[in-house]
C-alpha cells in the first residue's frame, strides 16, 4: 500500500522560511515524478513544484526563484524548501505521485504579516 505523508508545516512571519517534507512508503520517489501543490479553502488545488527521477526541476513562475524542490534517495523523502514566504503562499500543501495519483494529506501552512 502507497501512502505519502507531508509534514514540516506550520506558521511564519512575512520573509520566513520553512521546509516541508514528503516521505514515502510503498513507492520510490527516486524512481517516480514527484510534485508538490497547494490549496486554500474554496480554491482549486494549485501546482507548485516538480522534481522528476533524474532530479531535474520545475516550478511555477509564483515560487520560482523562492522555492527549491529536492530529493534525499536513501531517506526516500521529497523536500519543499520556502523561503521569502509571503502570506500569498499560505495553504495546505500536498505532495503528489502522477504514477498511480497518489497523494498526501496534506500539511498547514501559515504565514503571517
């Protein structure tokens, strides 16, 4: 059984940093596309960022240059590491296996100003 479980969410002020996290088990993120999303209340789920099995990265133009998608193979983890946070970036984010669609429960986070 697959499951993907984030956590490293919480609440920060206007320009901090937090780092999520996104461990798996029951599936190699090493061998498999891995994107984070995020979500507010009564808005459509939103793409954040993606690292695809060779490492190579993707993000969309509202995190680029803030954001760093990573991998730790032997810890079987996906990172999100934010930084400049905004209170824009506040939402529940998931992290998400296209192969097979799985998806995570989700993680808080709370910037405030």
């Amino acid at each position: 059984q697959v499951q993907l479980v984030e956590s490293g969410g919480g609440e920060v002020q206007t320009g901090g940093s937090l780092r999520l996290s996104c461990s798996a088990s029951g599936l190699s993120l090493s061998d498999n596309v891995v994107k984070w999303y995020r979500q507010v209340p009564r808005k459509l789920r939103r793409y954040v960022a993606t690292i695809d099995e060779i490492g190579r990265t993707a993000y969309d133009n509202t995190v680029e240059g803030r954001f760093i998608i990573s991998r730790d193979n032997d810890k079987n983890t996906v990172y999100l590491q934010m930084n400049d946070l905004r209170p824009q970036d506040a939402a529940v984010y998931y992290c998400h296996s296209p192969n097979g669609n799985y998806w995570g429960q989700g993680t808080q986070v709370t910037v405030s100003s």
